[in-house]
C-alpha cells in the first residue's frame, strides 16, 4: 500500500508549448484536491476547465497567451490539446489505472451522460437525444467547443461518448459535459487496487 501512494504522489506533469499564435503552459495533478490557477483570456472556456477540474478533484496550472486580437480559434485549440498531451505525460504507462469511467450530470432543464476509455485510440462522439438542438452559447460556439474536444482526445487517447439527453439552454448544456467529463475522468485514471499492470488484455495501451 505504501508503494501504491508513492506512484500516486507522482502522477503530475508539466507541458509548455509555444508557437507563433499560442504560449501556453499547463501543470495537471491527477491526484490533488480540485485547486485551479487558470488564466487563457478565454472567459467561458476558462469557467468550463474549473469545473472540470474541480469535480474531477485534480489541481491544474494552465497560463495560456495567444492571439485573441484575431478570435479565440487558436488559443481554444492548442489549449485542448496541450491539455490532453498533459494528461497523457501524468498518465504514463497507465499502469493500474482503471481506464473506464462514466457519469451523468443533471443541470437544471439538462441531463447529459458521459462514457469514456483511456484507451490509445481517441475519437469524439456526441449524440442528443429527443430533438435537443445542440447551438452555440453566448461567448462560445459549439463548433468551438467540439475544436477545443478534438485536440484533447486526440492527445489524451482518450474513446469520448457525449451524450445529451435533455436540456435548452448551451450554457447548461456545456456545463454539465464538462462536470461529467472531470467525474468520469477522475474515476477512469484512479488506481484499481486489484490490479498492478496495464488494464487491457493485449498488454498495452
């Protein structure tokens, strides 16, 4: 048991990235508290990573600068991406984890469940359900949101289902995605005390 702590206190990563259009540093702990430092420009987003981050019950550092004065594309993309590529660096081998999580959010009119496997092949998928109209919010797009997911799977390796059963309102609608996605990660990376290895039959991931 000692030994199994000691993987867990070494389960944070750090990435910086820079281009011409985005300098973006993240430190993610996968075993903290739900503590955030986030400052990207990006207002909504920003809102939407601390209750990721908060449900999920880990501490993230994100400092993000781009070029807002075009629009937020660049910066929303690379800071999804950055995002899951820390992820993955935390995750390492991925030994003992137990790979799959999911959870349902309800947010006032909006019931949203979210299924996901840390499996090595990412790919987004988000359904609604029962002529629930998926649109943009106010300060964010959907389009954007989708943009933002994308590079995260793709760089997490991360299978993402969305789907939304209820709801009218995009903020609501946002909100709880990003709730259930931080709860069914923070089950999906928790260590599984039955098991030492790499969770999957095939020996890899």
């Amino acid at each position: 048991m000692k030994n199994l702590f000691a993987k867990l206190r070494k389960r944070v990563a750090v990435i910086q990235k820079k281009t011409k259009e985005t300098d973006i540093k993240i430190k993610l702990n996968l075993d903290g508290k739900g503590d955030y430092k986030i400052n990207i420009g990006i207002g909504f987003l920003k809102h939407m990573l601390e209750l990721f981050t908060f449900h999920g019950k880990f501490d993230l550092e994100l400092e993000a600068k781009g070029d807002l004065d075009v629009d937020i594309h660049h910066t929303n993309e690379d800071v999804g991406s950055v995002l899951g590529e820390v992820l993955a660096k935390a995750l390492g081998k991925k030994m003992g984890i137990k790979r799959f999580g999911s959870f349902y959010t309800p947010m006032d009119e909006t019931l949203v469940r979210v299924v996901l496997d840390i499996s090595n092949r990412p790919s987004l998928n988000i359904k609604s359900h029962d002529n629930v109209k998926l649109h943009d919010a106010e300060n964010y797009t959907y389009f954007d949101f989708k943009h933002f997911m994308n590079g995260f799977v793709q760089k997490a390796g991360i299978n993402l289902h969305i789907d939304v059963f209820k709801g009218e309102n995009m903020h609501h609608i946002f909100e709880a995605i990003f709730k259930a996605i931080g709860r069914a990660l923070s089950e999906a990376v928790a260590i599984d005390p039955r098991s030492k290895d790499i969770p999957s039959t095939k020996g890899k991931l």
